[in-house]
C-alpha cells in the first residue's frame, strides 16, 4: 500500500485522540486517509488481503474510541473531497466533505434545505451513516442517493426509499458498506436569507452547547417522549465527573474532556448517567455516541 499512496497518508501506531473530536482513545494499528475512491479500495483490499479488521470513520465527531485502541487498519475519510458539484437543484458531493463546507456551497448556489446541518462538526459521509439531526431538520430529508463501496470492494447507488432511515439510523449501520458519494436535493432559496438562518443556528448552538470543550455531541440519543439532557439535568448531574470526563455545566447532554480524560473515565460517566436517570425516571438512556476499540 505503501508504493501506491503517500507515505504521509499511511500512519502506523497512530493515536485515535488526535484523529477524535473527543480526544480520546488509543493507537489504531494502521491509520489510512485515503484521498479518493480508489486509494479507499486499494486500502480495503490490502486490508482484505492481510485479513485485517476494518473500521472506516469520518471526522470522528461521534466516536469513543477505547484506551487499547483499534486492531487492524482505520481508514479515515475526511480527506476524500474529489467531487463537489451543482446540477439544477441536485449537490454531488464526495462523502469527505465537511458538512458545514457542504452548507456553504449550497448557500453559495442559493439552495436551501441543509441549513439545519451546518453547525454539525462532521463529513457528509458520517452524517448519512448517523442520519444526523437538528433544529428540526435530518439528513433523511435531502439526502436522495448514496453511492457505497463495501467490503470487498463492491459499487452500489442506493436512491432514497432504501436507505433505512430513521431516527439516527441508516441501512449502513447494518451493511459493511461505506458511503463515499452522496447526492442532495435541495429547493430555490434567497442567499441572505439561507445564509442568515445558519447564522442563526450557529449562534443558537454556541450558546448551548460546550463547543470550546472536547465532546462527541450529544451523548446519547433521545428517549422516547424526553429530551436526555433535561433528564440528566433534573436528576442534578450537570457537573458529575470521573478524571477529566464530565458531564457539561453548560448542557446536560453532553459528556465533555476536559483535557486529559480516558476513554474508561468517560465510560464511567457514561455508565453512572445510565444508572441515575434510570433510577430516578425509569428511562434507559441508549448512547448516540459509537463506542469502538478495544479496553
Ligand atoms: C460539538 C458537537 C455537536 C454535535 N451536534 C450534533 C447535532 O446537532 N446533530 C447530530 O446528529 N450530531 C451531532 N454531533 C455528532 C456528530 O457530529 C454526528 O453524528 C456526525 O454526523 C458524525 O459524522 P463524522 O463524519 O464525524 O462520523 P464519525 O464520528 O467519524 O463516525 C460515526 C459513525 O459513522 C460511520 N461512518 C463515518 N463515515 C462513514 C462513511 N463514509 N461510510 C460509512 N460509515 C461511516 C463510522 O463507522 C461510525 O460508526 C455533534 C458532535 C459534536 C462534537
């Protein structure tokens, strides 16, 4: 693999706390950022070959990754930004692309619709995986076609109708595929106006939320009929810590490192969050945060 792809892009040993929003975790035996499809296919046949786990990521931004690290070969997609085109009212993007890189060039095109995403620190790629939400928006509503490799390195587009969604969820949380181009449909809209709503929503957020901490986002999903963050807040939580992980003072829902947290140290919190809400409310509370690795 080395001969095909830059050294520079081929990382061994290499520790997942710098690759994680999180900042934590430990070493992934072989770290790849491939750049284009067939640099992610060269990586997944050379994973194959050597009989490799795989375990493919984007920005990292929902993502524990435990203190022993990741066995086998990472392939990281956050460099994969080939394709970035408007067609009418339709965006094709190379699943890399951050999402708020994605929303600016749908402002640009004056196109609205994924307004709602562009405070939502991950590739387009993870947010299809996620089914990422907010603000009243999710990607299941612009998203209409996906174009996936999968393990051994098959193609296949998937329109809308079969792409799995639902709250947080997508066929690809299921499937060893991974999206590596994705197809918007937008609608016409006012340029100011778009460009004024996401002002909006970043003003909204940083308001709220720990932005200037280390997090994954919100860490867990919404129960059924509750909100987890005001949950946790009822049940005095905000502030509960083990070493530097912490339940956020500034927003309930979020587990944030304040520096040098473990991933056993968020786990703890994570686990003690679970064990209060639900004896205090009787509601489990289900992780949105993706917890890989090995202890
Ligand atoms: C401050 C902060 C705020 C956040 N706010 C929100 C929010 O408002 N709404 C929301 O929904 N989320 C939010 N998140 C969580 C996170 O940003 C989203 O879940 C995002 O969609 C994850 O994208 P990613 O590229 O970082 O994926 P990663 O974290 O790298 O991966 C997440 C999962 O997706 C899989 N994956 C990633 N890329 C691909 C691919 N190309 N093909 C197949 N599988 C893939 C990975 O295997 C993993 O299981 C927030 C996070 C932070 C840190």
């Amino acid at each position: 693999m080395g001969e095909l792809m830059p050294k520079e892009l081929v990382l061994a040993n290499e520790l997942m706390r710098d690759h994680t929003t999180f900042a934590v975790g430990g070493p992934a035996d072989v770290l790849v950022l491939p750049r284009s499809v067939k640099e992610m296919s060269l990586a997944i046949r050379t994973a194959r070959s050597l009989d490799l786990p795989l375990t493919v990521l984007g920005g990292g931004s929902n993502i524990l990754v435990r203190d022993g690290g990741i066995r086998g070969v990472v392939i990281q997609l956050n460099q994969m930004r080939r394709v970035l085109s408007c067609h009418g009212t339709k965006i094709h993007a190379s699943a890399g692309y951050m999402l708020k890189d994605v929303c600016q060039f749908a402002q640009q095109q004056g196109l609205t619709g994924i307004e709602f995403a562009c405070g939502i620190p991950g590739t387009l790629g993870g947010a299809v995986f996620m089914n990422a939400g907010a603000y009243d928006g999710e990607m299941s509503r612009v998203v209409s076609r996906v174009r996936t490799v999968n393990s051994t390195g098959g193609v296949h587009t998937y329109s809308a109708p079969n792409l799995g969604f639902a709250y947080r969820q997508s066929r690809f949380q299921k499937s060893q595929e991974f999206v590596v181009e994705v197809e918007l449909t937008l609608r016409r809209g006012d340029k100011e106006e778009i460009q004024a709503t996401m002002d909006d929503l970043n003003q909204r957020r940083s308001s709220k939320q720990p932005l200037e901490m280390h997090s994954a986002g919100s860490t867990f999903k919404r129960p059924p009929g509750y909100f987890a963050g005001t949950l946790i807040d009822q049940t005095g939580l905000k502030g509960l810590s083990f070493g530097d992980a912490q339940v956020s003072t500034k927003h309930a829902g979020f587990v944030v490192n304040r520096g040098h947290a473990s991933a056993h140290d968020v786990l703890q919190v994570i686990q003690e969050v679970q064990r209060r809400v639900e004896l205090a409310h009787g509601v489990h509370l289900e992780p949105e945060v993706r917890i890989i690795g090995e202890d």
